[in-house]
C-alpha cells in the first residue's frame, strides 16, 4: 500500500498527470472510470486565483467521482500562494501540488514552475510555508533539475520531505531538455533509494506502454507512475496497464466503435461543463489518439477539429460509427 499523508493508495498507483487543457473534468472522470488511481487538476495560477480570474477559478471544479483528487497551484511569490491554499481549501480537495516543473516559457520567466529549480532554497521555503497553512497533504511535481550540470534533486528531495511534503513526482528530464530526448529515470530511482527518503516518489516521463510502466515499478522500484501524454485521447491506457500488471497479457484494444463512444461521451461532458464553443475547441486536440491508427482517417479528423458546431462533431463521430463499425485497429491496419 502506497499513502499520501492519511490517503490509502493501492500499490503501484497510477496517477493522471496535471496538464494544461487537457486534465480537465471530463477528461479526468474518464481516466477516473478506467483505472487512474489518483487524477490531478490543470495547473492553476496563484496570481490567477488571488486576482479571481474566470479561467483559474473555473479549473478549481471537482466532483465526487474523481477522489482522491489533487488541485495543483504554481507560483513564486509566497503571499500569493499561501492565499492560494486557502481558496484551494474551500473545494475541499484531498491533495494540493505544487508544479515546480512546468518548463513552459511564459511560466518559467516569473520564477515559478521550472523556474524555482534555480533557486532551491525558495522552492523548499514555499513548500514549508504551505504545509504549515494547510492540513491537507502538499505534494510535490518537479523536474530533475534546471539543466544537466545543476542537477540536485536527491537533496532537493530529501528538503522537500524534511518541511513536511508527503509525495513527489518528478519527470526524469531537466527543464533545458523541455521534452525532448529520452526520460532518465534512473535519478528518480536513486531519490526513492536514499534510505533518508520515507515519501511516495513517483515517476514521469515517457510511459507510453504497460511494458514501460512494469519497468519503472520493477527495475526502477519506485513507488507509482505518473502518466501524462499517453493518456491522451487515450483513457484505456490505465487500465491497460493494470491488466497487463496482473496477467503479463495485454489487454484488448478498444474497437472503433467502443473509440466513438468515448470521444462522444467526452465532448458531451465538456459542452456541459465549459459550454458549446469551448467544448468542442478544448477536446480536439484528443480525436487523433481516439482514433489513431485507422487509415484513410484524415477526412474524419479534419471535419472534428475544424467545425465549431457540436453537430457536426458529433455527426463526423456517426460517420466512423457507421465506416467501421466493431472493428478494432489491428483488423483495419
């Protein structure tokens, strides 16, 4: 059993990673429905938050279904973020985390996210400070460090913990590699072998198949995975990987109509929650994972991701349904 502060956790969990416009509540209730063990929130601005920004306070929605859930907050400056944690507190969410690993520019030119890797004191400040604002568990997502010569993330880990931080994730790059070039995560392995480390620490980076997960818990021996882009348009693949955990077999692939279903029912929930415009804009950008692999799609695909009329979305979904039926993609490779 893994545990984030009092949360009881199975072992080996799989976590959805927070991404921007894409771990929104319709999205995480899917991955939710199919295996992810814990889902996280967009990443949301303390500077958004305190000012009451539409946007930011939007992404503080969670629901039942989805517990445990964790809301996560990035920023630099610490009397915003500690006021952060109390509008965070009001959802009542059982975790909040703190991305102090987003390379994104815009991010990173205000200190925060990735930005706080140059300066480790401050990262580990902020992190005490809210930890003693808060009786919620505060986590940690980061990444192993600015750049390959400034790499510290065993001390950076041991701090973390020392000021109170019950779990860290971190993506086995450096912000200077944003995503390119392979994980490493034989850092991360090295944090959860510290024998001064008692916290969860769970992987990122590059787990895009079961096979790759089973490596990161059986080789790397760390505590769980974190899983981001592939997941996307994807939700079967938690599952996939807890099958494959307990049979060493792969699970079956969705068929297209089973793909079809998926996209319609997230397009429905994400018309309900953000309305009709943003909804059909926010969830293109997961149709090329519903339905990769089928050939001759590009017809299709065009039709999702260029209408913004939700019936015509949802009548290029009935067009697939009707093409290909039960098939799934090995039959029509």
């Amino acid at each position: 059993m893994v545990k984030i502060g009092n949360i009881e956790l199975p072992d080996f969990p799989l976590l959805l990673a927070p991404m921007e416009d894409v771990s929104d509540p319709p999205f995480r209730a899917l991955c939710k429905e199919n295996g992810a063990d814990v889902v996280y929130t967009e990443f949301i601005s303390s500077e958004g938050l305190i000012r009451d920004a539409a946007k930011s306070v939007m992404k503080l929605d969670i629901y039942e279904k989805e517990r445990p859930v964790g809301i996560q907050i990035f920023g630099a400056n610490l009397e915003s973020m500690l006021r952060s944690v109390e509008i965070v507190e009001k959802t009542n969410p059982d975790i909040i985390d703190i991305n102090f690993g987003c390379p994104v520019k815009k991010v990173v030119s205000k200190g925060a996210g990735a930005g706080i890797l140059k300066d480790i004191d401050l990262m580990v400040s902020l992190t005490e400070a809210m930890v003693k604002h808060t009786n919620l568990p505060i986590t940690v997502k980061t990444r192993l460090g600015w750049d390959h010569d400034s790499i510290r993330i065993i001390e950076v880990a041991e701090r973390l913990q020392d000021v109170g931080c019950k779990a860290i994730s971190i993506h086995g790059r450096t912000r200077a590699q944003m995503y390119k070039g392979n994980a490493d995560w034989a850092p991360i392995a090295e944090v959860k072998n510290n024998p001064r480390m008692h916290i969860p620490v769970f992987g990122n980076g590059d787990v895009d198949s079961p096979e790759k997960a089973m490596e990161m818990r059986d080789k790397y021996g760390l505590d769980g995975c974190m899983i981001g882009r592939a997941s996307i348009g994807y939700p079967w693949f938690f599952n996939e990987v807890k099958h494959y955990f307990k049979t060493g077999e792969h699970l079956s692939k969705p068929t297209i109509s089973e793909r079809v279903d998926m996209a319609r029912r997230h397009l429905e929930m994400a018309i309900d929650w953000k309305g009709e415009h943003l909804g059909v804009v926010e969830t293109r950008r997961h149709y090329t994972n519903y339905f990769k692999g089928i050939p001759h799609f590009k017809e299709h695909r065009m039709k999702m991701v260029t209408s913004d009329d939700p019936k015509d979305v949802f009548a290029a979904f009935d067009e697939v349904q009707t093409k290909f039926g039960n098939a799934t993609i090995p039959e029509i490779g």
